[in-house]
C-alpha cells in the first residue's frame, strides 16, 4: 500500500520522502516513482529502523530539514511486520519487536508530528494530517496473526488518542481501515493496493484540502 500510495501522490506532484529499514529497496522504490512521473519532485530516501525511537526521530527530523519551512503537511506510518505468529508458539523476544515497530512507532511518530505539522496553510483550509492506517484485528483478531492482531490493536488505540489532542491543535488525523489481506495473489480486485489507494487513502488527501477543520473530519473510514 506504501508504494500504490507514493505512486499517486507522486502523480499530484508530491514531494515524497521515503522511510523504511532497507535502503535497496527504497533506492528501488525511488527509482520507480522518478520514472512513472519524471515532472514529480524527485522522491527523497532515509534509511531507518522504525523499531528503535532514536532511529525513527533522526529520519523524521531529516525529512523535515529537506523541505524549506522545515514542516511536514502529511505523515504517513505504515510500519508493521506482516507475518504469520501462531499464539502459542510466539517468541516474546518477535512480539517485542513487532510491538516496537507498530506501536512504539506509532508513538514517536505522533509525537513529532505534534512539533513539526506544517499549518500555514490551514487559512486557505488545508489542514496538515497524521494518517496511520489499520485494519480489522483489533475487533476480530486471528490467533495466527497473534502478534500483529496485538500490536496493531495497540497502534489504533493510539491513533484514537491522536485523534483527541491533535484535534485541538488543529491536525487531522486518519485511520484508514483495511479489513482483509491485502495484494494476495488471485484475491479480490478490490483487495489490490492501487484499489485500495483509490477508494480509502485518495479521499482522505482530497477531504484534507476541503475540511473545515477537525470537527468536520470522520478519522476512521473503513474498506
């Protein structure tokens, strides 16, 4: 979804800045993005561990330092480990992490954008937005999703409390809810990331330049 999700902001002319642990895979991200739409700003990189604060701060902080008011519009956090974690064999150690990446994620992220939300163009009515998406496993987890069921329970929850200081400093935020996999092979059209980017994260970019400010914003909206 990240990069379906790049590949359209890029196509508004966007200034994308990648962050992710593996600076291969964001160089080849970049790399696609630059070549479907050469006329886009030139997407920018940072390689970080979404799983350790310190790591996070320092590539969020980068980020800000390559745009000119030094402030962010939009922060998308989509970090998790997708992986199957049968309950009652789950290693501790793998849930920590996971719970690291997720939801101490989530944390640090909220946090900074608090500090660094570009409002300066909040009189022409476009809000800057916290956009962390989610799903359904914090109401119908799966004991063989135990780990991400968990972690992504606790990252909703923060978001929602989100939701609530950031609506007084006039941020919005969103929580696009995915319930199902996304992008399995011979699965629902409408479970592909490009369908998804289209139906749930488009209008929350589009609602964000409109909005009269976070009274008149639904946070959650679900696919």
């Amino acid at each position: 979804m990240s990069r379906s999700l790049s590949l359209y902001l890029a196509s508004q002319n966007w200034q994308i800045i990648l962050i992710s642990r593996s600076e291969t895979s964001l160089a080849a991200y970049a790399k696609e993005i630059s070549e479907k739409y050469p006329s886009a700003p030139k997407p920018l990189y940072h390689a970080a561990d979404a799983s350790i604060p310190a790591s996070l701060t320092a590539a969020l902080s980068w980020a800000a330092s390559q745009i000119a008011s030094g402030k962010i519009d939009v922060l998308c956090y989509n970090a998790a480990r997708v992986a199957p974690s049968p309950l009652l064999t789950l290693d501790p150690n793998v849930f920590v992490q996971d719970f690291n990446i997720s939801a101490v994620g989530t944390l640090v992220a909220g946090q900074w954008f608090m500090e660094h939300a570009n409002k300066s163009h909040i009189p022409e009515g476009e809000y800057p937005m916290f956009l962390v998406p989610g799903g359904s496993l914090d109401k119908y987890p799966e004991p063989d999703l135990a780990s991400l069921s968990a972690v992504k329970s606790a990252s909703q929850n923060l978001v929602k409390q989100f939701a609530m200081v950031m609506k007084k400093a006039n941020i919005l935020v969103g929580a696009p809810l995915v319930g199902g996999a996304v992008g399995v092979p011979g699965g629902e059209e409408r479970m592909k990331p490009d369908q998804i980017v289209e139906g749930l994260f488009k209008p929350f970019f589009e609602e964000r330049e409109t909005a009269k400010g976070p009274e008149d914003w639904d946070v959650e909206r679900a696919w």
